[in-house]
C-alpha cells in the first residue's frame, strides 16, 4: 500500500474510575489508505472509542494517548483545538448511525447542510442553497427542493441517512468514519447507502472506516477487515476471506451467525479466553 492517509500506532483510550483508571482502547494499530477497512467485535470492544478518538470526539474524561496517529502528515493528538475543528467536517467526516439523534431537531435539514457548506466552503447564502440542493440530489434524493425545508423528525430513516452524508460530503473528506450507518435501515435501503458510498468513493481517493456489527455486510463490502475484541484487535485479514478466520473469537462470531444452507437446532455460544486480551493481533 501506497502512504496512508491514516495512520494509527498503539492507540489507548482510558477512563477514571473508583479502581483507578480502565483501558477501554489497548495499543489499536492499523493504516487506511484508499480502501474500504471494516471494523467489527460485540459492542463494548472499542470500536466507536476508536473512530471518535480520530476525530477527537472523546468525553472529557477520556484520556487518549498514541505514539503515533497521523493524517495528511498531521499528528492528531497534538493538533490545536482550532485547526482540529477545521479538520472535522473538512478533511475527516464521521456518519453516525441515527440521524434523528444526529441532526439537529430545530434546524430544517437544508438549513443544517447549507451551514456546513457556509463553514467549511466559505459560501454565500445563494451558493450554500444551491450546493446544498446538489448535494441532496447526489445522494438520491428526490426533489431536493421539496426536502430542504424539512425538519429531521419529517424524514425517514434511510432518508435521513442520505441527509447525513450529504452533510458529511460538503467539503469532500478523504476519510470517511461510518460508524453504524446502516444498522437501523431495512435491506433495500441499506444497499442504496453503501452504492452511494461507493460512488463518492469514486469521485476521489477516500479512505473509508466502516463500523459494523454485521460481518456478512463487511464480507460483500469491505477490502480488509480488523477484528476487535475488548479494546485490542485480534486479528487482520482481507475481507473476503472471512471465511478464513483463524483466531478463535472471530470463528465464535462466525459460528453464531444463523445461516439458510445450515440450519442448526441451536446457534453456537462464544467462548471466550482472558490471553485474547494480552496476544498480539494476527497479520
């Protein structure tokens, strides 16, 4: 692989508590260049901890440390807040999974898109209208005129969604952070999210780090895939040779996935070992 657009070293992510202090992230490695990267484990592993450490989005009481998480040759962790507030929307954009939740209630969605247009492009109100119409009919929507002045609760979900990256696209990021963007859609929206991913991805080489529970998903659409597990990620390995899995926890999530071709009286139950935390990941 060419130079990453990021790059992460030993990534920690700890919090306080009345036994001192708990690792929640332990020593996250991993590079992404111009490829889709999935992240995947049970929730609680860490993965959300790790993508919003990238945008810097952590609860106060967190403390993040890495020796080394680069973007566009910039270290993250010691950027100044201002320049790190640029940054976000700007070079490095994050998807949420509900945007009902997201999006703010009181602002019509139009409204939300043409202020980040207004941010980051330096736009007149005529010119963030405009691109924000444009932007709303590049991620297939309808008659973007008749959508802008809607409010989030008006909108559904998967249409929200696709308001959700519109806003994310403004400033044509080249990372992209989804974190559970389509968990909450149905099967035919969801494939019109990730084409529509796939096609932004097209435009410009843009690095993509997909949170997801659903390993069938990161099968069909992901290039690589890390495995993460309490905090740590166990093992690495292309997408499509899944299937391949080693390491026995990523095999228990396997085995516990119901399928048509092997019907079975009762799913397998995940064993879990305490070395899982300790060894190093499988490359």
């Amino acid at each position: 692989m060419s130079d990453p657009i990021l790059s992460v070293r030993n990534l920690r992510v700890t919090f306080p508590s009345l036994a001192g202090r708990i690792e929640a992230v332990r020593g996250v490695s991993f590079d992404i260049g111009n490829e889709k990267v999935g992240l995947i484990g049970e929730s609680g592993s860490g993965k959300s901890l790790t993508g919003r450490s990238i945008m810097r989005l952590l609860p106060k009481a967190a403390h993040p440390v890495a020796d080394r998480m680069r973007f566009d040759g910039k270290e993250i962790l010691s950027l100044p807040e201002g320049e790190m507030r640029g940054m976000r929307g700007g070079e490095i954009a994050m998807i949420l999974q509900d945007p009902k939740f997201s999006l703010n209630p009181i602002m019509s969605v139009g409204d939300q898109i043409a202020e980040t247009c207004r941010i980051h492009l330096k736009l007149s109100k005529r010119e963030a209208r405009a691109r924000t119409l444009h932007l709303l009919e590049q991620v297939h929507i309808n008659d973007p005129a008749r959508v802008y002045p809607l409010f989030p609760h008006e909108v559904s979900g998967g249409m929200g969604q696709r308001i959700m990256i519109a806003m994310m696209i403004v400033a044509r990021p080249s990372l992209i952070i989804a974190d559970e963007p389509t968990s909450a859609l149905d099967v035919s929206v969801r494939g019109q999210i990730l084409r529509i991913l796939d096609e932004l991805r097209a435009e410009r080489p843009t690095g993509l780090l997909f949170i997801t529970h659903d390993l069938n998903l990161v099968r069909r659409f992901c290039d690589r895939v890390l495995i993460m597990y309490s905090g740590r990620i166990v093992e690495e390995l292309p997408a499509s040779r899944l299937d391949e899995a080693e390491h026995p926890y990523t095999r228990g999530l396997l085995d516990a996935i119901p399928r048509l071709d092997r019907p079975r009286d009762r799913l397998a139950t995940l064993q879990r070992d305490p070395r899982w935390i300790t060894e190093e990941a499988g490359r």
